[in-house]
C-alpha cells in the first residue's frame, strides 16, 4: 500500500505459489492515476554449470533460490552461492532442505554499498535441496546469482544454523509449521480463527511454539503496541464458547505475541488424547514411566487437533503468525530455538556417558538447566539450582555466564552431565529470562576427564560461577556491561586470620561521569553467592572515586 523507490510490489513465492489463476487489483487513491505494472519471472534453480539468473526483491518481500545437488555427487563437499548486486540492499539466508521463513541470526546483510557477496553450504548430501532465500532490506535491489560447487578438500563455511523439523502442509490444514500465514483485523475484537494437526510420527520428540507479529506498511516501522491483539491456543479439540485458554499471549514481549508447547505439554496431549497415562501415569500405571516406552502411543492414534486464534484489538493490524516446531533429539549439529519469558523448551540425547551442552546465544537472556532424567517424572519442570543463567545482551554482550576471553570476545555458556547410567538420558531445558531468547544448541560426547557436572544449590555453585581468582597486594583488571555482574573469588585459610582485609574498587572509565554510583561491590561471605545476591556488606557509592 505504499511505494518504495516508486515501486510497489508483492511477491510470489514457494510460500504462497499455486496452480492455476493468480489475480491480482491495482486500486486507485483519492486521484485518477496513470500506471504500469509488469511481472517478472526470476528462476527459482541455480544451475549446477555456474550460470547467472536475474533477480529483483523489495522491502518485506522473500525471493528464494535453490540449488539441486546431483544424486551422483560424492557428500562432504558445499556450494557457494554467489550475488552480484546491482543496487538497493538484501538480506541474505541459507538453508539445507528448507526454505527460510524468518530472518533469524545468523545471516549476511550486503549494504547498499556492497555489490558483491557469497555465502556457502556445507557439508551436502547427494540429492539435497540447498535454499538461498533473499529478504528485501530498506530498498528494492536488483541482482544476479549464481553458483559454485566445492569438493570435499576444498574450505567451505557456513553460517551456522540448523533447519528446524518441517511438518509440511497438507490441504486440510490452516496452519503449517514453518509457513507464515498473514492477515489483518478488519473488525474491532474479532477473532481469526486457524487449526494445527498435532499427530505422534511428527511431533512427538518437539517443542511447539506458535508466534504472532504486527505488520507494518512497506515503507514505514512498525508500530510498538504491545496490547494490539492476542494469541490464543486451544488443546480441547475445540474452540469453547467462552474462549477462555490458559495458554495465551495477551502482551508482546519484544515485539512477539509467543505461545510455547514443550515436549512435556506434547507428550501430554499426544498420549493422552489417545487414552495414554500421560506423562505422570494415571489408571493404574506406573508413576515413574520410563522413557524407553515413553514414545509409544497406541496403534489407532490419530491426530489431535489445536485450535489457534489472533483476537483483534480495537485498533486495525496487519499481522503473521508462524508455527515453529523445534526438535528435542539433538546431537553434535546446532538446533536452532526461541524460548520468551515464562517458556521452557527442552533437548536431550541418549547413549552417551559424559555429556556436554553448548549453546550460541544471539540476543535474549534466560537459563540452562541440566539433569540426569531416568523416567518421564525426572524432566525439570521448574528453575531450581544448579544452573547456569544467561545474562541479557546474547552473543555481545557478555552478560550471565558468558566469560570475556584473552583473545577477545566471549565464550558459549556451557552445561556438563557426567556419568549417565544405563537408561539415563540427558536433558537441557532453556528457560526463559525477561526478554526473548534466540539461541543455538547442541550437545557433544567428552572424556570424562574433562567433564566437570555442577553439584550444590545456588545459580553460582561450585567452580562453574566463572568467577575470577583474586590475591591480596596486586591489581586485577575487568570490565562490565550494563547491569550485569562480574564475580571475584578470594581464598582465604587459618593464617589469614591475623590480617584485615580491604576491598576497593576504582572506576578507570575513559570520560565517565562525576557519578558516584556507577558501580556497586558487594562482599558475600557464605560458601556461596546466594540467588538473590542480597548481603548487608556492600558499597553503593564511591568515596574519592573508590
């Protein structure tokens, strides 16, 4: 509904692609107008042979690229995608096996004043389908692109990111995963109603999160409204009269109206809707159900319907709701996840002994915990210690556990489970903080040597706080992010007990303030930092500058 660059277009894509007519007005405002419209076809296959097809894309518009791995090719190798812009701006994002529906970090953003980029797939399977989507920036961009096979001996590097389970779209249902359906309130309060297929063979080792977002008008931001509308989720089969669901989303948090349903929650509706004991055992079962049955349902399941609504507020909005589901089996290769404040999304792997979570977090904050889990009963359902939080400011901003490294920039917050039995798995659950959290995770086989499993009660127990070590009669240098903590250890015996100890702090800032509260240090003279890191010994304000 508005121009950019004097251009205003929509786009026909994988996404919205069918056979058949396709129609399409052109609307004429308070004026009479003259125009001229025109469609361009951009071929979708990057061929094998490095020729160059034309491409155009406007803001807010996806154009997707493909390239098709022969089924002869020996795996291991890649394929760079290659673009040579002519003008405007783009996002760039790849894919393996699916197309990209959501400008996600990590990707590549070529500038105005870029003019050329490139950005790979590794690691390819014969027969796969590699996807380069194109994301309109700020103007429209016009382009060519081509491809170039690597072999297996050549580098190759790839953004890391891995593609979330897809469960396809079928004709009978509104809502699919990994495929955005938008709309807009025409009416004030009204509902607009959508229906997700939940069935065992896809869903039954996942999360489920539902997201909605307002829409903005080509060429103008969206507007900040946290109360614009709502997103409900229904489990019964059906929509009650009354409408009323406890899982909903009546305010944005950074923008997004966000319902999660966890594996706990999926296992619980996909079995027991199938006159299963759920994940608790009822009538008669055992209590304490152990995991090796626990993917078994019965031979007559069928799909559990979900029921999903956008309530309208007062105000007209444009908006799009995705349904993403993130699997729970995870191994050595990054699975991608969003979890919002109140949310828990869980991960596991089995048969192994010594295990070790990482996670690459890119912006958000929330926790990681870990547990040894034997039976369905085990499965963390709240934030207790140990664990490991992780402080607001993601991959920059070195916020919760994340530790500044000599050689710059920050560490990935890791979780370690030792020792796991026979019939153990082991389980991360990501929790939540106050801001949405975008992150990738994946888990990894150790030496027992080097695995060190948190032990004790507190966020910042045992040797796993990160806390530096401090000696009395030397300086030690460090560094904070706003409101975040930076945590010292010092290691005092017997013979210490003949000395006085004095604590200071300078500010070394380069031009800060004439403020006297711009940091804080807080002594805590337990065995550990308490969670609410509450103590009576603290200076909150500087004297001469200490």
């Amino acid at each position: 509904e508005r121009a950019v660059d004097g251009i205003y277009s929509v786009a026909i894509n994988l996404h919205n692609f069918h056979e058949g007519t396709s129609y399409f007005g052109i609307r004429c405002g308070a004026a009479a107008r003259r125009f001229r419209v025109v469609v361009h076809r951009m071929d979708a296959i990057v061929p094998p042979d490095g020729g160059k097809h034309h491409g155009e894309v406007c803001p807010g518009v996806w154009v997707y690229h493909y390239y098709d791995v022969p089924a002869t090719a020996s795996g291991g190798g890649g394929v760079t995608f290659h673009v040579e812009k002519h003008e405007g701006d783009v996002d760039l994002v790849t894919r393996h096996g699916q197309a990209p529906v959501k400008l996600v970090p990590p990707f590549k953003y070529m500038g105005a004043d870029e003019y050329e980029g490139s950005i790979s797939l590794c690691n390819i399977k014969p027969g796969e389908r590699l996807y380069l989507g194109m994301l309109g920036g700020d103007h429209c961009a016009s382009y060519e692109v081509f491809a170039t096979p690597l072999n297996a001996s050549t580098p190759c590097e790839e953004p890391l990111h891995t593609p979330l389970a897809h469960a396809g779209r079928s004709d009978s249902a509104t809502l699919s995963a990994g495929h955005f359906e938008q709309a807009e309130c025409t009416a004030p309060f009204q509902y607009l109603d959508y229906i997700f297929q939940l069935d065992e063979a896809t869903h039954s080792a996942t999360n489920l999160r539902f997201e909605a977002q307002l829409r903005a008008e080509i060429g103008s931001e969206v507007e900040d409204v946290p109360d614009a509308i709502s997103l409900l989720v229904y489990t019964g089969g059906e929509v009650p009269q009354d409408r009323h669901t406890e899982l909903r989303a009546t305010q944005a948090t950074d923008g997004i109206w966000s319902v999660m349903l966890n594996e706990v929650e999926l296992y619980f509706l996909i079995h027991g809707a199938h006159g299963g004991d759920g994940y608790n055992g009822t009538s008669g079962s055992a209590h304490r159900r152990s995991l090796a049955s626990s993917g078994s349902a019965t031979a007559a399941a069928a799909a559990v319907e979900l029921h999903v609504a956008v309530k309208c507020g007062p105000d007209p909005r444009r908006f799009q709701l995705l349904a993403s589901v993130i699997p729970s089996r995870i191994d050595a290769a990054l699975t991608h996840a969003e979890v919002c404040p109140g949310q828990i999304v869980y991960f596991h792997a089995a048969h192994l002994a010594d295990v070790r979570f990482t996670a690459i977090v890119h912006k958000g904050d929330g926790a990681l915990l870990a547990r040894h889990v034997a039976s369905r009963s085990d499965i963390p359902l709240k934030l207790q210690p140990p664990y490991v939080p992780i402080g607001e400011g993601g991959a920059h901003g070195g916020g919760g556990h994340r530790r500044a490294l000599a050689s710059g920039g920050y560490d990935d917050p890791t979780v370690d489970l030792c020792h796991l039995h026979d019939g153990e798995e082991a389980y991360l659950a990501v929790f939540g903080g106050d801001h949405c959290m975008e992150l990738e995770v994946k888990v990894e086989s150790i030496a027992h040597a080097d695995c060190h499993e948190q032990h004790g009660g507190g966020e910042h127990a045992a040797s796993e706080t990160g806390a530096g070590v401090i000696d009395p009669g030397h300086f030690v240098y460090g560094s904070c992010d706003a409101l975040s903590w930076v945590d010292y250890s010092l290691l005092l015996d017997a013979s210490d007990s003949d000395y006085n100890f004095l604590i200071e702090v300078t500010d070394l800032s380069n031009g800060r303030s004439t403020s006297d509260d711009a940091l804080s240090l807080h002594l805590f003279d337990g065995a550990e930092i308490p969670m609410d890191r509450f103590t009576e010994q603290r200076a909150e304000r500087a004297v001469d500058g200490i």
